[in-house]
C-alpha cells in the first residue's frame, strides 16, 4: 500500500528539471576545469588569470563543490521525483550565496551577472521545489 499520494507533474516540472540537470552539469563541468587545470594549462594564463588561481581560498573551492555537486545531486533527485531534491537544493543555494558572495566582493561590477544569475536560479529552484513537494509532484 502506498502511503503517500503524488499527483502527475505539468510538463513544466519536466522541463526545469532537464533545465536544471543541464544548468548543474556545466557548473560540475566549471568546477573539474577549475580544480584539475594542468601545469600545461596554467602555462597559456594571463598573469591576471594566474592571480586569481592563486589567490582563491581553499574554502572557495570546497564551496564551489558543494554549490554544484549538491545542485546536479537535487536535478537528479528532481527527475526521479525525490523530495530530498528539496533538502539538496537549499545546500547548493547556501553553497552558492557563500561563492557568490566571495565572487561579488572581488570582481569589476560590470562583471555580476553571472555571479547574480547563479543565486537567482539557485532561489528559483529552491522555491519551485517548495511548491513542487506541497503539490504532490515530489515524493
């Protein structure tokens, strides 16, 4: 007997979802580039590049992670209509406030929108997830 009832999501839930993995995917993809840059790569950086790997803090990176582990973790959760994708979504906004925070207070202002458009969609699905969990699409 199943204890828990769940309605059939709109097509809409689908789509952000698939707009979520994806969206996670390429910051899984920005933080292993960042991580493992090779001493050849390194070699091609501008000295301002170089200046900015060497300066972020281990805590910036170990941040970075959790911001994009714990997002892909939550798309994935979101696909398979798993409520915890919730719980995932909430650290990877913490994570990502955290990052982007760090990141506002070092760039050029004309520089924000994605550090901007990373906590806007990281809101976004922390909140559509909300929803989603009282409307009964995750279970």
């Amino acid at each position: 007997m199943n204890l828990t009832s769940s309605k059939k999501p709109p097509v809409y839930f689908w789509i952000v979802g698939i707009i979520a993995l994806l969206w996670n995917l390429f910051g899984v993809y920005n933080y292993v580039m960042q991580a493992f840059v090779t001493t050849e790569q390194r070699t091609q950086f501008s000295q301002a590049q170089h200046n900015l790997y060497d300066d972020l803090p281990i805590w910036y990176v170990s941040i970075f992670a959790i911001a994009v582990f714990a997002g892909l973790f939550a798309a994935i959760s979101w696909l398979l209509r798993k409520r915890w994708a919730y719980t995932l979504f909430i650290i990877s906004f913490l994570a990502v406030g955290a990052q982007q925070f760090y990141v506002l207070t070092e760039i050029n202002p004309r520089d924000i929108f994605l550090p901007l458009t990373s906590i806007v969609i990281a809101v976004f699905l922390v909140w559509f997830s909300k929803r989603a969990i009282a409307r009964k699409w995750l279970i």
